[in-house]
C-alpha cells in the first residue's frame, strides 16, 4: 500500500469559534478537524514559508477517527 504524505497543527481560529483546543490534519488533501490526536507514524517538525508557520508532518498508509470521551468530540488515529 502507498505511503502518503500527513502534517497537523494547532488551528488558533477555529479554536476560539469552538471555545476548545482544535487541531487540524492534512491528508490526501483534505482537512480534518480534532480535539486529539493518536499520531503512532514517525513524525518530523517543518517550517513553511506560509501560515502556518510550524507544522508536523510524516509518512502514514492510512488514518482512523475515533471518539473522544463522553463529549462525543472526534480524534484521529495515525498509522
């Protein structure tokens, strides 16, 4: 199975509009929302010439969602 490209951040706008610490996943260009993160891929800081500035990034086959507690919020989990 290919290996594809994923990298989150802490999304600062989208965590005031929800009043909660949201982070963001890219992944085959898409974008994915989260209160948590399972992240068991190898993973590496990287400075970007645009916001944002600072993300994690790494190589993963596939992710998962998963929910979170009894607040019903969505995790991902990284291969």
């Amino acid at each position: 199975m290919k290996k594809y490209r994923f990298w989150y951040h802490y999304n600062k706008p989208l965590s005031k509009k929800m009043g909660k610490p949201i982070m963001t996943v890219h992944y085959k260009d898409k974008c994915y929302a989260t209160e948590k993160i399972v992240c068991n891929a190898a993973t590496e800081t990287h400075k970007r010439k645009r916001q944002p500035f600072m993300v994690v990034r790494g190589w993963t086959k596939d992710i998962s969602f998963f929910l979170t507690g009894c607040d019903g919020g969505r995790g991902i989990e990284i291969e």
